[in-house]
C-alpha cells in the first residue's frame, strides 16, 4: 500500500509519524490534519499489537521505531494491558473541520477506552 508523502523525504515523513505517534501514546489524542491521522493511524496499531505480546523482542523492535523510551514505558504498562482483549481498532478518527488559518481539515486521532 502506498503511504502519504506530505511533500518531505523519507527521513523528515518517519521523523513526524515518530512524534505524532509519541505524541498519541503520551496524551492519548492529538489533534492534527485528517491525512496525518489516517497514516500515523497504522503505524501506532501495529506497535500496539506488538506490545500486547509482551516480550522482550517486541519490546526493542518497538523501542527501534519510537526512539522515546517514556512512550515504550507507557504503551508496554498501560497501554497494552488495556487493549488484552481486543483484536484491533485501538485509535478513532473524529473529524472536527476545516483548520481556520489553510483550511486544512482537522482531525483528532484518540485511542478508545
């Protein structure tokens, strides 16, 4: 599946899917355009299936691709036990509108309880 360009490189594009998805894991929402939602929206489920298994290997490999060991703290302990029982769908999109100053439309990312 192609993945959203948001007209950066490689390196600047994983650096903000990175901090949004530390960004989501530490306050449990963000606010952010609709498209960057939908791409940081994959990648933080698949590191929280990784983390609900548990182990040691899965723990580095998720350390590997957050760089903030504040953020593997919280998904490994809170996180992680909290979504044992559910098979996937961890994160909602709400729409909220466009963004009054471009008319980007907005959107916020949040993880169910």
């Amino acid at each position: 599946m192609a993945q959203r360009k948001f007209g950066r490189k490689s390196g600047p594009r994983k650096a903000l899917l990175i901090s949004l998805a530390n960004a989501l894991f530490k306050n449990e929402r963000i606010e952010t355009t609709e498209a960057k939602a939908k791409e940081v929206r994959g990648f933080a489920e698949k590191l929280i299936t990784k983390a609900k298994k548990g182990t040691q290997h899965h723990r580095r490999q998720v350390m590997n691709k957050l760089q903030d060991k504040g953020s593997v703290e919280i998904l490994f302990n809170e996180l992680a036990p909290r979504f044992a029982e559910r098979q996937g769908g961890y994160t909602r999109i709400i729409k909220v509108g466009p963004r009054s100053g471009d008319s980007a439309p907005m959107a916020i990312l949040e993880l169910v309880e």
